[in-house]
C-alpha cells in the first residue's frame, strides 16, 4: 500500500517538475522567435524553411489519405441513421460541421504528432546523445534558438494548413458518397455543407490546430533534448513524445471546445 | 617554469552531484603556450573537471579564471564573448549530421563573424590543409571514417583561431597510426599557433608524446601535478599503478570492500 501512495507521489512529482520544464522551453522558444530578431539574432531563415517544407508539404499524403477515409466513415454511418428519417441530405451538413470543428484538427494533429513529433524527437535525441547539443553550446549557439524555435514556427505555420487541407479533403470524401451511394444532388449537396458551416467552426478548427502544433512541438523538443542513455534513450524519447502529445492534444481538445462550445456566461 | 601568462586559474573547485562529491578542492593554474594533459581513471571526474574549464558546469564552491573574468559566475553575454576564445574536441568530432564538412567548420564563422563567403572558403581549406583533409568540404559526417570525423572536428574547433581549445579523449577509438596522427596535429597546433592545449585522456602513449605537464586526478583529487619525467618517477603507487597499465595495486576494480566469502554466502537461508 505504502508503495502504491509512494509511486504516485513520486508521478505526481515528476510530472509538476516535466511541465515546469516545458512551459519554461516555451517561454525560451518565444523569446527567440519574437524578441531575438531585434537582438540581431533573428531565427535561422533557412533552418525554418527546411523545417516548414520536411513538416508541411511532406505530410501531404498522409493527411489526405486519413482525412479523406474518415470523411466518408462519417458520411457512412450518419447516412444509416439520417436516411431511415428521410433526411439523408444532413450529411452533408454533419461531414461539414464534424470536419471543421473536430475531426479536421484533431486527427490530422495526432497523424502530425506520431509522423513529424516523432522525427523532431528521434532527430534531436540523436544529438543530444552525441554530443552536438552540447557543442552548439561551445560555439555559443543557444540550442534553443538554433533547433527549437525553427521547429515551433515551422509547425505553428504548417498545421492549420493541414488542417485546412485535411477538413476540404474530409468533406469531400463525404461528398463522394453522396453523390454515389446517397444519390443526393452535387449542388445540393455542397450548398447544405455551407449553409450549415459557420465562420466560427473553421476558425475554432484553425485556433485548435495552432495549438496542438505548440503541444507538438514542445514536447517532441522536450524529449528530445532531455534525452540521456544512448541509443535506448534516444528510442524512449520518441515513444513518450508522441503518447504524451497525443494525450495533451485530446485533453486540449477537449478544454477548448468545453471554452467555444459548452461554457455557459 | 618560465615567466609565462596565467590563462586558466583553478581555485578551491568543488563539485558534489547530490550527496556525492565529484571534485574535491581542486587548484590548477595553466600557462600559455603549454600543453595540459588530465588524466586519471574511470570516474575520476576528469570529464566533469573539463566541462567546469569550459563553463558548461557551475561548481558548487570554487573560482575559475579565464581571460580576466571568473566564468563560474559570468554572464551568457559574458560566455559568449569567452567561448568565442576557444575551441573544444569532443570525444566523437560532435560533427552536425544535417551539414556538409566545411559547412560544419565554417559555422562560428558565419554566425559569430561578417566574413564574405569568399574568404570563408578560404579558410574551411587552410583548416582542412591544417588537419590533413584537403578537399573534404562538400561530404557529409556519415561519410567519414572515425578519425576523419575527429580531424573535421578539430579543425572547426580552432576556425576562430582561439587561445585555447580542450580536447575531450581525443585518441578514444582511434588505431595506433591515427592516434600518432591526431598527437602529431596536437603538437604541431600548438608549437604553430601558440594556443594553449588541455587534453583530458587516459592514453597513456598521448600522454607521454604530447604533454608538457600532467595532471593526475583520483576519486576527484589532485594526486600530482608535474612533467612527464616527474610522473614517470613519480612515489606515488596510485600513479604508478596507472601509467603501467597493472591491473593489480591500489586502484581497485573491485568496487566494494565486502569479504568475498561472506558476500558470496549472504543470500543463503537455512
């Protein structure tokens, strides 16, 4: 029994002294991307370019395959339920909706986490394990500025556009199978979809991806970093940065649609 | 010896990880011009102790000068107009995987520096010449061999033409022809551009070639400083036992002091 409380305590402990040590790489990451440009030690342009382009435009396919498959399960099953009422034409207003406020962010964060969290955790352990953190310190070259902030911004950027992506490619999954198996009308279709979307479920969408991405990056940084033990070391990062991201992003989600969504005034 | 400048000042270091003491009141003082060597066995801190030359550790009591300004308590602007005075080898090279050799070496100079790009090629091949890699420039880390890598990373150590640069076991790994190879640079770097060399290692053949003075550390303290010819004849057993290499003596590698017997039989129940 005493271990029991023992374990817990020392959890509890470990996990107060982990969120103080991200929230304080957060503060170091911001201070880099908005004060250090007019320290004249701005981020590296190029390190943030090769950053957007391995995060954005190579997460393409991947995006697109799940948002498009799970756009057309949500099709799919609401289908089953709406057309026995006789308003099959709801789907296109359920897919729409779902996309943009939940499924959009949320699942295209969690394949971001698990594809470009877990390569920023496994890259930057390898470092830390061989020594390079440590000589980018010699060369005065704060780590931080130098691998962090690129990230950060890298994905801060490229996340809600995935998102956007993931949301047109979800919907139109849907739109495929109401054309095809609903045989509802196309334009009827398309004009349901944005009769029922409002302004405020893309943005909350948008608002949701900028976050997670900061969850996503930080951890994945963190772990990184703090990285000691070799080559095990390096394979334990990776694992807790993407289960950790993953619960932080549905936790997150879950806070701020309980904000947008369901807090009463 | 001779009337030469201080460069590095040890004072009174002391350094405890939790309830351990890693270093135990050490005092050093390092001329210019002259080649340190620290060595001692597993675990004697001597890879801590370079890491509080270096400032990237705080000791917890203690001062260490270096260029007038005692970097135990300096600030990061402070550090980084320092650091720009040396130039470390780690024990791998701690070559960046994503950039190309010369790309690696010119890196303090194209961020710490306003140099044209010109004179910057220039200088990645008089570094490259330095070392013996002429036209390496444009691989990549995961091409070199491991004495390669280690030559690269020397070579980007002394890019800013420093006063000092530390040497982490430089020979660690390296065949008896490369470690004369790497021995030789270090003589030749520091006779050529007068800097001042601290090599941490245990090899004991380095250790004779290159060192002006050694620095024998056990447990955390100073067994003796001295030339080669006085360690060589040095009294002490502790020492002895290390530069002959014998596995028998008064360095135990047998860490605890339990009576065998007893330890072997602790678990048995009757």
């Amino acid at each position: 029994m005493i271990l029991f409380l023992e374990s817990i305590g020392k959890l509890t402990q470990s996990f107060f002294k982990e969120s103080t040590q991200i929230l304080l790489l957060l503060s170091q990451t911001l201070y880099w991307v908005f004060l250090g440009p007019f320290k004249k030690k701005p981020v590296s342009r190029k390190g943030f370019f090769f950053q957007t382009v391995f995060s954005g435009p190579s997460s393409v396919l991947i995006v697109f395959f799940v948002d498009f498959f799970i756009g057309m399960v949500l099709a799919m099953q609401s289908a089953y339920q709406l057309e026995q009422l006789g308003a099959a034409i709801y789907v296109a207003a359920l897919v729409g909706v779902s996309m943009t406020r939940e499924i959009g962010p949320v699942l295209t964060s969690l394949v971001i986490a698990g594809r470009v969290g877990a390569a920023i955790t496994a890259e930057l352990a390898t470092m830390k394990v061989t020594e390079q953190v440590e000589a980018l310190e010699t060369i005065s070259l704060n780590p931080v500025r130098y691998l962090v902030a690129p990230r950060f911004l890298a994905l801060l950027i490229m996340l809600p556009c995935l998102v956007v992506l993931g949301d047109l490619v979800g919907m139109f999954g849907g739109y495929l199978i109401g054309i095809f198996n609903l045989g509802l009308s196309s334009g009827l279709y398309i004009d349901t979809t944005i009769e029922f979307l409002t302004v405020k479920d893309i943005m909350t969408g948008l608002l949701k991806g900028a976050v997670f991405s900061m969850i996503i990056s930080m951890i994945a940084c963190y772990q990184g970093l703090s990285t000691e033990g070799g080559a095990e070391g390096v394979g334990r990062s990776t694992t807790k940065s993407v289960v950790t991201s993953f619960i932080l992003i549905i936790v997150a989600d879950a806070i701020l649609t309980a904000v947008f969504y369901f807090a009463k005034t | 010896m001779q009337n030469k400048e201080i460069v590095i000042s040890v004072k009174n270091l002391t350094k405890n990880f939790g309830t351990r003491r890693i270093l135990n009141d050490l005092s050093l003082d390092i001329y210019q011009g002259e080649t340190v060597v620290i060595m001692g066995g597993s675990g004697c801190g001597k890879s801590t102790f370079l890491r509080h030359l270096i400032g990237a550790i705080r000791p917890d009591h203690g001062e260490v000068w270096m260029f007038g300004k005692n970097i135990a308590k300096a600030s990061d602007e402070e550090m980084d107009e320092i650091r720009k005075k040396y130039g470390m080898l780690f024990q791998s090279g701690a070559l960046f995987d994503s950039l190309t050799v010369g790309e690696n070496i010119a890196l303090p100079l194209r961020e710490h520096t306003k140099l044209d790009e010109n004179i910057i090629s220039i200088v990645i091949k008089m570094k490259l010449e330095l070392v013996g890699l002429r036209g390496f420039e444009d691989l990549m880390p995961s091409q070199l061999s491991g004495g390669m890598k280690k030559r690269v990373g020397l070579a980007r150590a002394i890019v800013m033409d420093p006063a000092i640069v530390f040497y982490d076991e430089p020979t660690a790994g390296l065949d008896p022809v490369m470690t004369g190879v790497v021995d030789k640079l270090t003589i030749d770097l520091t006779k050529k551009l007068h800097i001042t060399s601290v090599v941490v290692t245990h090899d004991m053949n380095s250790v004779f070639r290159i060192a002006d003075r050694i620095v024998m550390l056990h447990q955390g303290n100073i067994l003796q400083i001295g030339t080669p010819d006085e360690i060589r004849h040095s009294k002490n057993p502790l020492v002895q036992q290390f530069i002959t290499g014998d596995a028998e003596g008064p360095i135990s590698f047998v860490q605890q002091g339990d009576d065998y017997l007893e330890h072997l039989t602790s678990e048995i129940k009757e």
